[in-house]
C-alpha cells in the first residue's frame, strides 16, 4: 500500500485519488485541496531562504528582542560590518519581513509585523523544544 502511495507522489497527475491504494483516500484528498499552489509554495520557499541565512537570523532576532535599533547598532549587537547588516536589512526590507524609519541621519529599522515577530518565536521556541529532547 505505501509503494502505491509513493508512486501517486511521484506522478500525481496520473494518478486519482480514487486509483491509488493509499491507508486514506480521503486524506489525501483533503491535503489535496488545502495544498498550497505551485505560486505559494515559492513564496514561501523564498522566504525561508531568507531567513536561512545566519546573519539575517540573527539581525531578526536582535530586531525581535530590541524592537529597533539603527545599522550601527545591529553591526555592534552581531558584530558584523556595518556594510554586511545594510546589505541583509535592503533584503528584509524588500521580502517585507523589516521596515525602517529615518531619524535625522540615522535609519531605524524593527520588524515589519506582528506575524514576522510571531513566525520568530515560533521558530524559537521550536528550537528550545528540540534541545529539551535531547539528553
């Protein structure tokens, strides 16, 4: 029954629900369904690529934890150039994950949201979790 499953994986569009030997048709169609489109499924991965990166993970958890903070002061908190935090802040800014102010001469940056600050603290507290498992 898996290897049946396996296969509709594999070729979806050849295969019906109705066709395939899988533990729960019904399952499978619903999954089906609420299956984000190939267009959502980029965007999300694009977004998660984003944030694979360990220096805007940890730009986004000093903005999360300080609520804003200029360049010079993310360079300072991550110790990284001040070039290398610009650079990943145009990033955040442009996927709509950061949002900047300007003050005189000095630019402000913060999360953009409250699901950006939601999806960190999910993330940590996952990771917080996991640890806990392990001996």
């Amino acid at each position: 029954m898996v290897e049946a499953c396996a296969s509709m994986v594999e070729a979806p569009a050849q295969l019906s629900v109705e066709e395939a030997a899988c533990v729960d048709p019904a399952r499978v169609a619903l999954a089906r369904q609420r299956l984000a489109s190939p267009e959502e499924a980029e965007q999300l991965a694009g977004l998660f690529r984003l944030l694979a990166d360990p220096t805007r993970a940890r730009i986004l958890h000093a903005l999360l934890e300080a609520g804003e903070l200029c360049v010079s002061d993310l360079a300072a908190t991550v110790d990284v150039a001040e070039t290398t935090v610009s650079h990943a802040l145009r990033l955040l800014r442009t996927a709509g994950v950061a949002r900047h102010r300007r003050a005189g001469r000095r630019v402000y940056y913060r999360l953009d949201d409250t699901q950006v600050r939601l999806l960190l603290d999910v993330f940590h507290q996952h990771l917080a979790h996991g640890r806990q498992d392990r001996p």
